[in-house]
C-alpha cells in the first residue's frame, strides 16, 4: 500500500466506504475515455434522473449480450429496446458525460468541481443540509491537489484497488527467544516456513505437522494433537520423536505458571508488591492489577524499584 503521507496514501485516509466519495469518484472514472460500468451505474444514479434500477439492468444485459459496455449500451438504448421515457433521462447523462469528459486534462481539483456541480449531485448534497457528507467531498478537493490531473488520480485509484485485491502477504510471530534486532534473513524464511510438515505416520499415513499455536508449539496429526517443550523444536523434531510424543497419554491443563524473577517493593499506588515476570512477550513488571512491559532500554539485571513503579504509573494513564 502507498506510504500514508503519499498523494495515494492520502487517498486511502478519506473514507472511501462513503456514499458521497464513491459518487464522486465514479464521475471522476467518468471523465475517462472508457469508464467502468459500475461508476457508470453509480454516477447514472446520482442524483436521480427517472432511469430506473430495472432500465439499467435491461441495458447492462444488453452490453452484455453484445460483448459492449454499459455506457455503450447508453449509446444504443433504443435499439436496446429501452422506453421514451428512459431514453430522454439517458441522452441527458451521455450530455452530461461528454461535457465533464472533457474536462479530464484539467486540474483535478477543479475538474471535480464543476463535474460535481454540472451533474446536480452538489446541488442535492447542499439541499439535504449533510455536513459531513460535504465536509467529505472538501477532503476529496484537498487531496486531489496532489494530482496533476484527473486521469493521474484514477489511475492512482486502479492502482490502489489492484493492491487492495491482492492476497494479504503471509506473516509469522518472532519466538520468545528472537529479538527484532537480532533475527535473520534465514530465521525469517524459517518462521514464514510455518507450519511444517514432517512426515506421515507409517502406521495409518496419516500426515504429522509441527506449528505454532496460542498456547505454543505443539504437533498435529489429524485430531491429535501434543505439545512442544520449545519453539526451536519446530525446526528440529524428527518423525521418530514426534512419534514418541503421540504414543505418550496427552497431558490435560494448562503448564504451570512460571515463577517470577524477583520482588521489588510494594507499588505506592496499589499497595501490592510488584513482581518482575517473564511473559510470553517478553520481561514485564506487575503489581497483580496492572502489567508492564519493560521498554528496550530497560535491563532486567539492572531494574529498580522506582523504575518499576514509573512504568506501572505510564500504563495506567
């Protein structure tokens, strides 16, 4: 995706879900040479022209039909079979789309404006007295600015919806012992790896895979499923060991909590003493109310009372 202070990542902040933006937006798509047919649709359809929704679908059919688009099929209403009445609200919006088409090597922001005015959609926005809605379309005009033109924005507007429909890519949590400073090319390869398979059981060929869970690591093999001691051991444990593991009786419960690393003091806010732990995210001081993680600069070794105390106070603000 665009970095956010982009002319495509302001793009992306505005709330592009709105019924206004999307308006907007198809009329800017309509300024191109060949529009797609749903902003032709949405643009048709706002502000209301006495085209039904029953009118368009029989034109949309008959593009269709006749391998053309929708605003080709515009084009060919009578001979689509549209009605008097449906044809006259037709001619009046391929009018309307000539006259903003030629608008599309203007600056954007004012290309969007008269667009929006001569379509009677800002006409209809101002009637229904919505500040938000209009607020909205004044965020568009701003953004806009960064474009040369319209064209280069509805071109940033594909590009962003391509990227939109692109699977997301594959992420994996860094184990406990792994630091961000600290990790590799080839541990990040190893992590993105995940899950792994190991091998099949000989007995029954069921497949045995080794991953990653809420609870830690563990092994699967159709519904059975048995811990891991440690993470590493994802990359390590053989199809001997894992069968090993699945022949002992599965241990029920959750693991014992780990003891904490030491006492610093009762917390003056809460009265209780507070205890340097290690959690599953890492080194965390706690008063049985309220957790901490340490920051980076923080040395376990080295943490004091009062620097415990300080960073329960910054978590309850």
């Amino acid at each position: 995706m665009p970095m956010a202070s982009s002319p495509g990542g302001q793009l992306l902040n505005l709330p592009l879900h709105k019924k206004e933006l999307k308006v907007a937006l198809a009329y800017m798509r309509c300024m191109t040479e060949q529009p797609d047919d749903d902003s032709v649709r949405q643009a048709v359809k706002n502000p209301k022209r006495g085209i039904g929704e029953a009118a368009i679908k029989r034109l949309a059919e008959y593009g269709k039909e006749n391998g053309i688009s929708l605003l080709e099929a515009f084009e060919q209403a009578e001979t689509a079979g549209s009605s008097t009445a449906a044809r006259k609200a037709i001619r009046s919006f391929l009018k309307l789309r000539n006259s903003i088409a030629k608008m599309r090597d203007l600056d954007a922001p004012t290309a969007l404006q008269s667009c929006l005015d001569q379509s009677g959609y800002m006409g209809e926005l101002r009637s229904e007295d919505k500040e938000e809605r209009l607020v909205n379309i004044n965020s568009l005009m701003n953004v806009s600015n960064e474009f040369e033109n319209v064209i280069e924005l509805v071109v940033e507007l594909d590009r962003i919806d391509e990227l939109k429909s692109q699977p997301n890519p594959k992420t994996a949590s860094l184990f406990d012992t792994m630091t961000i400073e600290r990790v590799t090319l080839e541990d990040a390869l190893e992590l993105l790896s995940l899950p792994r398979t190991v091998g099949t059981d000989p007995s029954d060929g069921v497949e045995i895979t080794v991953q990653n869970g809420r609870y830690g690591p563990y092994l699967l093999k159709g519904g059975e499923s048995r811990s891991l001691h440690k993470e590493e051991q994802l990359f390590t444990i053989t199809l001997e060991e894992c069968l090993q593991l699945l022949a002992m009786p599965k241990k029920f419960g959750r693991a014992k909590a780990k003891p904490p690393l030491k006492e610093l003091g009762k917390d003056p806010n809460s009265g209780n003493p507070i205890l340097l732990k290690d959690g599953k995210f890492g080194h965390y001081v706690t008063d049985g109310k309220t957790n901490a993680s340490l920051k980076s600069h923080d040395s376990v070794e080295e943490l004091s009372k009062e620097r415990a105390v300080e960073l329960l106070a910054e978590k309850r603000i």
